[in-house]
C-alpha cells in the first residue's frame, strides 16, 4: 500500500490527504444531503460546514471562516445528485464484478438523518427515478442472468442490540454466525433463503423485510433506523471454461482442441444499510433508546477499530469484537469488490459528526482486498454429459457385439461348407480306388477261366491221343502236372488280390481315423481346430466385456446417485433399484446381462475365477460378483458356493486396491441379510474388514469397508462380538479420511449400534455405560451432530437420541458437550420424529432435567 501524499499549494491555508487507486482497493464516494426543513429556519444565518468539488472529486470541511480541511474521494456526489447517478458511480461496477463470479459488498455509514436508508433502499414506487441501489442492482442482475441455468437467492437480516434477526421470518431472532476455519468464509445456516426470479418478487421481499425493521422517532430524524439491515444476494452461475487448442506437428489445430469443463461460480452481494452514529445530547435519546444507541456506537466503534487496523496494516484485526465486523470480514480485508458510499449533512451544527464520517472514508480508502473468483466443477453438468456417452457406448458395444456374431456365424457357415467339401472328395476318391481293385480283380478271373479252358482242351487232345495208341504216357502226365501247378498258382495269386483288397480298405479306414491324406484335408482340419480356439477366445473376452460393462454401469450409477440423491445408501451396486424412472430401462438391461452371464459362465466358474493368477481376470470376476450380490436372489447361493468365503480370502490375501475395494463392496450387499451377517463374523470377518479400514487411503474403498461394518451394527445378536473385535474402533478409525460419503456411512454404523444397543438396555439384556462412549465415540458424534450434509447429520441426531434415552450415559453426554446439541435438536431438527424423541428424552431424564433447570434453560 501506497503512503498517503499531502497536497500542498492551497492560497487559503487549506490542507487534505489523497490516496492513489490501488487494484482491489476499498473505493470510496461521499453524498452530502440537502438542507432540511429544520435546518433551513436554524441555520438561516450560517454558510454550509461543507464545500463540494464534484469535478475534482475533492471535499472542504469549513473549520472556520477562513480556514478549511481538503479531502479527496473516489467519488463526490453533490446534492442534486440523482439516484441513477449514485448507483451507476458507487454499485454498479460491484455488481458487474459479481456477475463475473466475485464477491461484493455496497455499504453506507454516515450520521443519523444524512440519507443512507434513502440511497439504499428506497423502493421507488412513486416516482420510480428515487430507487435506490438495492433495486437497481437487482434490475441489472436480473437482465443478466440466464433463467435456465443460473439462480439467485436473497436473505434479509437486521443486526439489533447485538442480536442478529431474520426480517423475513421475524421469529427466527436469533441467528448464529458460523466461520469456516480453513477458508475463513462467513455464514447463517439459520437465515431464510429465498429464490426469487423477477424483479416483482423481490419487492415483495423488500416491503416485508422493511416492514419488520426496527425504526424509532428521535430528534434528529423521525424515522431513525434503530438496526443494521444487510441484504444477502447469493449468485450461481454456470459457465464453461475456455476451450483450449493444441497444435499438430504440423501445426494445423482445426480439430485438436481440449473439451471444456463445466463450472458453477458462486458470488455474493452485500449491501448493507449501517445504523446512524449519534450524539445522544443532540438526538435525546433515552430509556431503551438510549440502549439501541449504545449498542449501535459500539458496533459502528469496532468497525472503525478493523478499519483502522487494516488501514495501518496490524498484525491484528480485531474482527471478533462485534458481530458487525465479524459479518463484514470479507468486505474488509477479504477477497470482496467493495464500494463505501459516506453520508453527511451541511448544518454546521453537526461539523463534528461530519468530521468523523469524512475522517472514516478516508480510512476506509487505504484498506485493500484480495479479489478472488470462486468456481467449483459442475458434477450435475457432467453426470449428464457422461450418461450421453454412456449411453453411446452401451449401443456402439452392442453394435460390435452383433457384428462379431455375425462374423461368427460367417465363418461357421464356410467352415461347414468346406468340411462337407472335403468329405466328398474323399468319398470320390476312395469309390475310385474301389472300383480300381474290382476291375482288377475282374481281369485276374477272366485270365485264370481262359486258362482253365485251354487246358482243359489239350486234355482232351492228349486223352483221344491215349486211346489210339500214338502218344507217350508220359507227355500226358507231364502235361497234367504243369496245369495243377498253374491252377495252383492262379488260386494264390487271386488269393493275393483278395488280401490286397482288403488290405487297402483296412488303409483307407486307418486314413480316415488317423487324419492321414492329402494335404488339404490336413490343412482345413487345422483351420477348424484354429477356429474352435479362436471361438473359445472370443467367448472368453465377451465375458470379461460383459463384466467391464457392468461395471461401467456400476460407477456411472454410483456418481449419478452421489450427485442426486447427495448421500449413500446400503447397497453397493451397479443395479440399484433405487435409481430415478429414465433409468429403468437400462437397469433391466444390466440385470439381464448379469442373468445371461450367469446363465452362460455358471457360478462355480466365476468364483473359480477369483484365484486366477492373472489380475485384470481376478479384478473382472471380482466386479461381477459384487454386481451379482446386489441382487437379494443371487445371496444365498453365492454364500452355499462359497463366494462369501472367497471374498474374505481375496481380503485377506491381496493388496490390489480394486481388488480390495469391490471385495468390501460385495461383502456389504451381502452383509444386508441377517443371516450371513452371522457367518461373517464366524468366519473373522469384522477383523479384516477392521485391517482393511486401517490400510487403506482410497475414500471409495473406506465407503464400502465402512457400509459393510455399519450393515453388521444393525444386528442385536452379534453386538457383543462386533465391538469386542474391534468393530467400533475400526468405524473412527476411518473417520480420517474426511469424505462426505465415507463420513456418512459412518454416522449410519454408529446410528445403527446405538439403536441396537439402546433395545438390548430397554430389555435388560445389557448394563451400564454405552460402548460407544467407552470407544471414544462421543466426541465425534458431538462434533459432527450439525454437519452441513444432511445424511450425516441426520444419523448423528438419531445416535444422540438413543444414547440420551439412558441415565447411565446423562453425565457423559452433558460433560461432553451433548446437551446442548440435544436441544438444538429438539429445536431445529428436520425430522419430527427425531425432533419429538429428543423433547422426551430431555423432559424424562432427571439429569437433563436438572442440569436444564440450572443452566435456566427452556426447551
């Protein structure tokens, strides 16, 4: 920050201070009000204390009638200044900047009766040229916003007698202040909030809140603002983030660009109408007015203090002197635009009063803020945007899918035709060579008869030669002899074909058992055992598709049911019934891929599949078993095959954190029925459901350890067994990490053991203190009683509500810090049924009761 110059050179003694603009600094514009009626008549005879140089933006404050103070502002606003005017030089450029995503504040501080009530909240309604900043800021945000995709929602409090009041719900007059000690914003959680969309029901708002403001008669103005008014406009705006090109090799960036981000920026305007400092001899203030001025100096005086502080760059701002200055810190110091517009009036009556309102703009000038934008990522916009590719993806699958079976069936087709090619060449073939061997075996007869025939005609000669005497006896057996060997040797060589006949069938039997052949018979065996193996592929990646499917479902669900619903139930699975209308279709789709895969693969394989020393096959098998343990159907059978010991094995041997997390997600569906709830603790379930929770750091593995270990609190007959195995502290334990969702499965395991643990004391099974509170628990609880999600906060009030039901448990809770929550309870809670238990249990116990009574406590 830049030191203050003086300026010099003034002929007339004058003298005055002048601030450079600094980026973010606290901008500063002063009005003067005209005379007044009854100043006219007083101060008939005297000059103005004041003089205006509006084109210099420079202010004289008369000391005397020769001497005067200089001081320059960012703006100076004379007295003929239109409201247009003050609007367009004071809030304007802060509603601009809210538009744009950041924070800001419009205030007016000045003496009672110099028109801050007038230049802020003048509603205009008979001459509409005298609206004040609050509407025309309004105007324009409205005339900027987009109706479908932004919201704008008003809050509109007085801060009385140090007590902050809701002036749209009068009743509610005693709101807390709440800081957020890690990015140090301030809150009402206990504020009405309003979503308006025109201008007409703002108004609306307006007239009642100003209708419940405090205003009194005193000397200096007739309707004195006894109260501090501050208008609360939250903006949410949805913008994407600028899409950013990336260049080629050869630097062509048509097509190459990133996708944009969708973001919801949140602003806030404050304009707050400040009570006007007074002199209590001069406005005769008295009695309980006299109180309202004291507490409204007092504020006024803290907030000069911060200003102070923050002008002379302390170490120390004193913010938490007065609920004033603890509700403006972002507006002084913080990361909000913001506009001072000082009011002062001309009587020289009241130069000391002016004096200390030009005195404290100047201050004012010298404070500097750090402008941040805040945006956060738009999960709705995205949950949207990843169903549209979900969905795309789901029906390119399914096109590919039918094209692969299709292909299948292709190739099948010319696989049978070849096979039934083949087989026929080998018939015609193998009828050839028959027909071979037949007309050889023909020809071999034909011979051997023909020979016989001639031989039986020499016979005959040789006989008739016998019979006349003209031949040898000899010549004739010889010739006899020679034909028996020939017959002879004709019977052995038929014979030998015979053999040969046979002999080939026998081969072309064993040719066609053994695969033995020409070699495209050979060839075309080995494209079918090619294809069969190929086949067995494809159907083993369809199912591993499947599965990868499934699970695609499965997380797009989770994130769709974590945006909408803002909390998590029971059941971890990528079918869940529970799912909004649009979506039934797809969920009996998914249920109907999980039946067909079971159909198909059968459980035993799948559970077989969970010790597969390949880890993407483990991790597929794993994630379709938990999505077949959501359904109620399929429990009984995966526990009677195994599975739930299986899962407990995968815990206990693997460190894969997939692995782990969809292993602790299945178990907690299956931890839903009561009866394996007893077979998991059997089998030292809770134990490494506990290992489990203590070594890991991923909040979606926590979820599912923490929902299975809250689903098995839910259970009276194995209460003892949980805790004394380390159930209880396993749930803290994993409070660290700090998630929403994690947390508020906790809440609902803790819920669930002190429901159990209250019906087991009702009955007289169990005595004495709460385990919880032996484990520590009740810190926690108290902690998070109030948290801003309503999940975990409703679980909370509940566990409260059974713990209190036991006297045995009265003094730990009030020295705890739980009774008070347990009022605020009783008060405030959402749920009648948990608002209404907890009034019993304070109106029933005599230790609440007493302690009440001491503390003048009215529930």
């Amino acid at each position: 920050m830049e030191v203050p110059k003086k300026i010099f050179g003034i002929n007339n003694g004058e003298k005055g201070y002048k601030t450079a603009h600094l980026p973010g600094r606290v901008r500063v514009a002063v009005r003067l009000r005209p005379r007044n009626a009854e100043e006219m008549m007083a101060d008939a005879d005297f000059a103005d204390c004041v003089e205006l140089q509006p084109e210099l933006k420079r202010l004289k404050l008369r000391r005397n009638n020769w001497d005067s103070d200089t001081y320059e502002f960012d703006e100076v606003l004379t007295e003929f200044a239109s409201q247009k005017r003050v609007y367009e030089v004071v809030a304007k450029p802060v509603v601009e900047s809210v538009l744009d995503g950041y924070n800001g504040t419009v205030m007016a501080y000045g003496q009672t009766g110099t028109g801050k009530t007038f230049t802020l909240g003048r509603l205009g309604e008979v001459d509409t040229s005298d609206r004040g900043i609050m509407v025309r800021s309004m105007e324009d945000i409205f005339a900027d916003l987009s109706p479908n995709t932004d919201s704008v929602t008003v809050s509109y409090l007085q801060l009385y007698m140090e007590t902050l009041q809701d002036l749209l719900n009068p009743a509610n007059d005693n709101i807390p202040i709440v800081e957020d000690p890690r990015s140090g914003d301030v809150s009402m959680p206990g504020a009405t909030l309003v979503e308006i969309t025109d201008q007409h029901s703002f108004l609306e708002l307006l007239r009642v809140g100003e209708a419940n403001r405090i205003a009194a008669n005193t000397k200096l103005n007739t309707e004195s603002s006894r109260s501090h008014a501050i208008l609360m406009v939250h903006i949410k705006r949805s913008v994407l983030e600028s899409e950013d090109i990336v260049s080629s090799q050869n630097g062509d960036a048509s097509h190459l660009t990133k996708p944009s981000k969708p973001l919801v920026r949140k602003s806030k305007l404050v304009v707050v109408d400040l009570a006007g400092s007074e002199r209590v001899h001069k406005s005769g203030s008295e009695g309980h007015m006299l109180e309202e001025a004291k507490s409204i100096n007092l504020s006024l005086s803290s907030l000069g203090k911060c200003i102070n502080a923050l002008a002379e760059n302390n170490a120390h701002v004193p913010f938490r002197d007065s609920k004033l200055t603890r509700m403006l810190r972002d507006s002084f110091g913080g990361t909000a635009r913001t506009s001072l517009i000082v009011t002062i009036g001309p009587s020289p009556r009241h130069r000391g009063e002016t004096s200390s309102t030009i005195l404290f703009g100047q201050r004012a000038m010298k404070v500097e803020n750090m402008l941040k934008i805040k945006e956060e990522f738009d999960y709705k916009s995205l949950s949207r945007k990843l169903e549209v590719q979900l969905d795309k993806l789901i029906a390119e699958n399914e096109r590919q899918h039918k094209a692969f079976e299709d292909e299948v069936e292709k190739i099948n087709l010319e696989a049978q035709c070849r096979i039934a090619e083949v087989e026929r060449t080998f018939a015609d073939a193998l009828e050839k060579e028959r027909l071979k061997c037949q007309m050889e075996y023909m020809e071999l007869v034909k011979e051997l008869e023909q020979k016989l025939v001639l031989n039986q005609e020499r016979q005959t000669c040789n006989s008739s030669v016998v019979d006349n005497g003209e031949g040898p006896a000899s010549s004739s057996a010889g010739e006899v002899t020679e034909v028996k060997m020939l017959l002879e040797t004709e019977r052995s060589r038929r014979k030998a074909a015979e053999e040969e006949v046979e002999h080939l069938k026998i081969q072309l039997g064993k040719y066609t058992q053994t695969q033995a052949g020409d070699a495209e018979i050979v060839k075309l065996r080995n494209i079918l055992e090619d294809e069969a193996n190929q086949k067995k592929r494809l159907e083993e990646e369809v199912i591993i598709l499947r599965s990868q499917l499934l699970q695609l479902n499965f997380e797009a669900d989770q994130m769709r049911k974590c945006l909408e619903n803002g909390s998590s139930g029971s059941t971890f699975s990528a079918m869940d019934s529970s799912r909004p209308t649009q979506f039934k279709d797809t969920a009996n789709g998914q249920k109907s891929s999980v039946a067909t895969l079971f159909e198909q693969v059968g459980l035993q394989k799948i559970l077989s599949l969970l010790e597969s020393d390949d880890a993407n096959v483990r991790i597929h098998a794993v994630k379709v078993v938990a999505n077949l343990a959501a359904e109620e159907a399929n429990q009984k059978r995966i526990v009677e095959a195994g599975g739930l010991t299986s899962l407990l094995m995968l815990l206990r041997r693997y460190e894969d954190e997939t692995v782990r997390r969809v292993a602790a997600g299945a178990i907690a569906n299956l931890a839903m029925n009561e009866a394996n709830q007893e077979l998991i603790m059997a089998e030292g379930g809770i134990t490494l459901l506990s290992m489990t929770a203590s070594d890991a750091e991923d909040p979606q593995t926590l979820r599912m350890v923490a929902g299975a270990i809250a689903n098995l609190c839910g259970n009276d007959r194995i209460l003892m067994t949980l805790r004394s195995q380390g159930g209880i502290k396993a749930l803290l334990g994993i409070v660290r990490c700090g998630h929403p969702d994690v947390l508020s499965q906790v809440a609902r395991g803790i819920a669930n053991f002190a429901k159990c643990e209250s019906r087991a004391s009702n009955q007289g099974i169990k005595s004495g203190r709460s385990f919880l509170i032996e484990d520590g628990a009740l810190p926690w609880i108290v902690q998070n009683a109030n948290n801003e999600a309503a999940p975990i906060r409703r679980h909370l009030e509940l566990a409260l509500c059974h713990l209190a039901q036991h006297e045995v448990n009265a003094k730990d809770l009030v020295s705890g810090g739980a009774l008070w929550e347990l009022v605020r309870i009783s008060r405030d809670c959402s749920r009648e049924d948990i608002r209404n238990l907890a009034r019993r249990t304070l109106s029933s116990v005599s230790t609440f009761k007493a302690e009440l009574r001491r503390l003048r406590i009215d529930y």
